[in-house]
C-alpha cells in the first residue's frame, strides 16, 4: 500500500512539473520563435537531475512517458494518408539505405579513427545509425507541416530506420557471441518484421471502415476512442513476439485507420492525451540527465567528433540519397535534419557493447550527449528549414520521379 | 531496460483489454438497462485472477488506474456548482454525522456478537464505515444525474466521510499503540485537514477565472488542458503532506475551477482521458481479487452478516439522516445507496487490523467480499432508484428546511 501512495505522488508531482513548467516554456519558446518542444525538452533540464533535481523519474513515469510517445506516433500515424505513404514506400526504403549506410560508415571509422578495434567501431556506428524521431515528429505536428512530402519521408523512414537499427545490433550482438554473423536469423527477423508490419496495416486499413462503424455504434460514452486506443495498445502490445519496436507497431496502426470515415473526430480527441504524455516523456528523458556528470574535460574531443559525426552521417546520407531520387536541395535537407535525432536505440547500442567490454563508459557517455545535443537543436532547424525555405512544388515532384503525395 | 519493456507491454496489454473487453461490456450493460461501469467490473472479474488470467496488474498499472479514478473525481468536481454544493455543506456534515456512526456502529456490533475483544470491534466497525464513492460517482455520470441533490449530497458527504475514516482509522492506531486516543493528535488532523481543503477551494475558487483567462491565452497546442491538468496533479500531490486523501484533493480542485469562464471546454476534452483511465481501474479492482479465494464456506455465516451489516449501516445511517433533515424518502434512499460502496479506506482499515493481530484474514477477507459486493450492485441499485422514482422537486425542498439547489 505505501508503495503504491510512493509511486502515486511522484506521478503526480511529475505531471503537475511537466504540465505547468513544461507548458509555460513551451509558451515562452514559441514567443521567442523557437519550436515547442524545446520548453519540454528544457524544463527536463532545469528540474531534473542537473539541476534543481526536484524532478522525480520513477519506473512508473518511465513507462508512461514510453506509452506517451508511442501514443504521439499512433496519432501522427492517423495524421498522415495511407494510400500516399504506401505509393511512396519505395522511395522511402533508397533514402534509408542510403542513411544508414552512411551514418553506420561514419561512425565506424570515428571508431577506427581513435583506435579502437573492428568490432567496437562496428557498434560505435551502429550507436550513430539509429534514428529516433519522435523530438522531430512533435515538431512537424506543432508546426503544422506533418503533411508534407518531406515530412511523410520522414515517417517512412523512420519506419524502416527502426528496422535497420534492429538489424545492425542483432548483427553486432552475433558477432560478439559467435564471431560470425548468423545469415539465417537475420533473414528470419528481416522477414517476420516486414511480413508482421504489412500484415498489420492491410489487414487493419482493410476492416477500419467496419470496425469504426461499429464502435461509433456502441452506446458507452467515448466508446469510439476507447476502442480505437484498445486496438492501438492491442497491436503495440503484440510487438512483443516480433522483432519491431512498439513505435512502428503504433505508427502502422494509426497509419491503417488514417482514411476510415469518422477517424477525425476520433483523432481530435486523443490529441489530448498523446500530447500531454509526451509532454511528459520529453521533460522525462531530459530530467533523468545529469549533464554534469557527462560532460568530461579529458574526453571532449572524442564527444565533439562524435556529436558532428552523428550529423553528418545522416545529412550526407539521407540528404544525398533525397536529391539523388529527385527531392529539391531544401526538401533534402528538411528530410536529413528529421532524420538527426537519436534516443532508445542509440543507448541501447551504446549499452550492448559497453556490457560486452567492447569500450569503456566514454562511448556511453557520447551517446548520451549525442541523444542529447540531437534532441535540443533538431527542432530549432527543422523549424527554420520548414518555415522559411519554399514549400517543394508536388506536381513538379511528381513528374520528375513518379513521387505522389 | 528490460525491465520498463516488460512493464510497457504489461500497460498495453492491459490497457487493450480493459478498453475493448471493457467498453464492450460496457455497451451490453447498458443493453440489458444495467449501468455501465458493471461492464468494467465484469470485465475485470473474466479476465482477471478468478477466470482467465490474462490481465495484468503491475503496480504502474495499480498506479495509473488510481491517477484514473483520482481524476475522475478532479472531472465530477467539474461539472458540480460551486455554490450550490459551499451552500449546503451544513446539510452534508449532518447526513455524514448520522451515516458515519450509524455504519461504525453496526460493524461494532458484528464484531462484539462474533465474540471480537473491544479494540478489535473498534477496527472492524472502522472497515465498515469508510465509503469510496467512485463507483457511484461513475454511475451518476453515467446516467446523467450527478447534477441532482441527491448527486450533490453524495459527493459532499463522501468528502466529508473521508475525514471521518481518517480520524476512525488514527484512532484506532493510536488506541493500539498508547491504549488510550490522543486528543491533540485528533484535534490536529481534523484542523490541518479542513483547513488545507477549504483553503485550497476558496483560494482556487477566487483565481479560477484569472488562471483560465492567462491558461487560455498560452500559445501552446492544449496548453489550457495541459495547465488545468497540471494544477489539479499538483494539489492533489499537495496531499502528501496533509492527512487527506488525494482523491478529495482533486474533487476540491475540480469544484473550485467549476464556475471559472471556459471550463466547460477544458472538462470536454479531460472527459475522455478520465473516462478512459477509469475503465482502467475498475477493470483492475476485479481483475486482481480471486474470488475462488475468498468466498471459504467456514466463514459465510460471518460474510453474510459483514456484507448485511455494510448495507444496513450506510441505509439506516444516511437514510435516515437524510430523511429527517427534509428530503423526501426516494431522496434518502437515493443518497444511501450512493454512500454504499467500500474500497481502499474499508481494505487499510482491515489491513492495519490484521497486522496488528487484532483479527484472523477472517475479517480482511470479509472485507474484500464487501469492496467486491458493494461496487457490483450499487450501481444497478442507483440505476433503478435514479431513473425509476419521482424527480424531487427542487422548490419544495429549497422551502421547507432552506437546501438550495
């Protein structure tokens, strides 16, 4: 019972900061032009562990700062338009190619660059190749340019990135383990992930009509959103037995449902819900920080390379790859900068190979302040390149290269 | 960091099926003219440990589901009128004076006739007399009739109630710990308490309308939610320090931003997060009791009488009291019948009982058939006496004993 009160007054303490604090930065960010999130992302910092450190993290915010964001990537799924983001799905898989490869290639020669053997340089790149794009997608939202074909790019392959990272770290976890890389079990993951992700959202964007029908018909009170919410924490739940992140399970759902009649007023109405719990994740992830005990004297070049090494792996790569296949140079630019920042996985990598004894804490540490520094200047460009630049002309786009939106 | 996916994947599944198990549910309910809120608790029952299994109950989830029902009292403060419900306080202290010893009484007796020592009758008349309103509170929602007298009066007695357990239970710890009740101790908590709540209302209350107008000129994308929200975690958190249960903190909330300009807005989009989150917590109330468990035939005697004095307690109590201070009989029926559901208070009273040694699990297992019982029928009894009797006539009652509506 005592746990439980514990456990009940540090959420509340932690939303009453987040919502209050977070809002009002937020507020005074838009006043002096720079993007929302930036007010979460600070009042994280101000309150938490850096400073004041009267922000408390406990496991129970963690999850439902988790839930929060997964529930932001189910709503900019019923955002964005099924049938524009399947056509283009192609074109989203080259830019991703070409994104990981390159931020993958940077970062492992930074690793070799410092001396570090072939397997630690395999997993310094794979902590640099991970996008993660929820700071860029609450972004697009706020600023109201989701919808447009740089910002579904975006989502594609975001989609697809996740998968790339997967693979990358089951790859490296193989090597550790045996040496060899397991073709089988890559082929395996690659394929149920893929089959688990298509199957999900035909077969969900096929009876979406009907299911809400259905549930627009029930006589329970938000009984409509209730249901679509069950579904969605249904399908993020089942990601469990595959290898896909709840994320992408989130956004495929929100994706599937996104042209069924009456998902409009459904969405209007979770809007709350997934903004204030993301509220909540993006002044969690910056509070649990002390950026303090990161930031350390002796290592500052090895971090300063790594953080540019980060940008530039996914500016050359996806940037290129974009107006390779027939982007515009901003519209290139707009997608590589969606695309710079890092969060779960980076650390994820980060911690794999640190508990292997691959490197010590400073590739940790660099991860960190890479999810850091990503997170914190990501909306300020994406902003500004969003904003002021030209909106890129769809029918041009789409005679030049067969790109529809 | 498998220890959050464990816990992430555990709140999908569950929030999955309280949600389309639930409102499911919920929909044949209604379709068999049963109130809705059986539907969860129905839900819960299947699904959970007596059946099926299949629904987890880890503490987040514990914790979510309590932040559930605490702000689905913040949501029924909203929608009550400030000044009607300060007007006829009075009225309500009556009724929770009658209720109260009436409830604590006859739990007394129960005790003292199963042959209990005087101490131990002390406890398990303070299980009996400790009601939690949620249920009921839903179930007027529900049906559209928690802006009624008798609504009104239920909510006020059950703030008032609180304070009443609270001093049950205090005394009862202090008589086994001194042997005699500190009077100054009492004393203290009953001021600290009252006064913190009616601090927090009045002051609330008189900057509500400036705290809206400035919430609602915040440039932010449900920045006036985010803050209502915020405000509202944050008193409720202010409990901590307080003997008051937050629960009557966020009713205190709500009621105070009642009648500020806008309101009526911002309780529209809080609606379905309060709805929803509450699905959650009476799914989970059922769903973590095995009722295979409970009910041993050694004792039906003593659970027949415990869950019979329960009901005849709060009826005879409030009934009563209500009756005789001018509502008319349907009226003190009504308000009875709300006043009927036990939970946490009715279980911590047991539990520090039974630690104590003063009682066998007899009696804590008595007390979860009464949680179990009192939050199944009551609201099929509230639906019956609401929607069936007479309205009662606001005029009549306002002239005969001056209880404003």
């Amino acid at each position: 019972m005592n746990g439980l009160e514990e456990d009940i007054y540090s959420l509340l303490l932690a939303l009453s900061l987040a919502l209050v604090i977070g809002k009002l930065l937020e507020d005074l960010a838009i006043r002096v032009n720079l993007p929302p999130v930036i007010g979460d992302l600070l009042g994280g910092l101000i309150l938490g562990a850096s400073f004041l450190a009267i922000y408390p993290v406990t496991s129970t915010i963690e999850t439902l700062a988790w839930f929060g964001v997964i529930l932001l990537l189910f709503y900019a799924g019923m955002e964005t338009r099924y049938r524009t983001f399947m056509r283009n799905l192609g074109i989203y898989g080259m830019i991703t190619i070409g994104e990981a490869l390159a931020a993958f290639t940077v970062g492992y020669l930074i690793g070799t660059l410092f001396g570090y053997p072939p397997l630690s340089s395999f997993f310094i790149g794979a902590v640099l190749e991970a996008t993660s794009v929820s700071v860029s997608i609450k972004t697009l939202i706020d600023i109201g340019k989701l919808a447009t074909p740089e910002g579904y790019a975006i989502l594609g392959v975001a989609v697809l990135d996740d998968l790339a990272a997967l693979i990358t770290i089951i790859v490296g976890k193989s090597l550790i383990s045996k040496g060899i890389v397991d073709p089988i079990l890559v082929v395996e993951i690659l394929v149920t992930s893929i089959a688990f992700w298509f199957l999900l959202v035909i077969t969900l964007h096929k009876a979406s009509n009907v299911i809400l029908l259905k549930a627009m018909k029930l006589r329970v009170s938000e009984g409509a959103v209730a249901i679509v919410l069950g579904i969605f924490a249904f399908l993020a739940y089942a990601t469990k037995y595959v290898e896909l992140s709840p994320l992408i399970a989130a956004y495929a759902a929100g994706l599937a449902l996104s042209e069924a009649r009456g998902v409009g007023r459904i969405a209007e109405r979770i809007r709350p819900l997934a903004l204030i719990l993301s509220t909540l994740y993006f002044t969690s992830i910056t509070a649990s920080l002390d950026i303090k005990a990161v930031v350390r004297s002796e290592f500052i070049v090895f971090y300063l390379l790594f953080i540019l090494g980060a940008v530039t792996g996914k500016v050359l790569g996806a940037g290129l790859t974009s107006y390779l296949i027939g982007f515009p140079k901003i519209s290139a630019l707009r997608i590589a900068t969606g695309l710079l920042p890092r969060a779960e996985f980076c650390i994820i990598a980060a911690y794999v190979g640190y508990t292997a004894g691959l490197f010590g804490g400073e590739v940790y540490l660099a991860a960190i302040l890479v999810v850091f520094t990503t997170n914190i200047f990501t909306p300020v460009i994406i902003k500004t390149l969003f904003t002021r630049g030209p909106e890129i002309d769809y029918v041009r786009l789409r005679i030049r290269r067969g790109l529809s939106v």
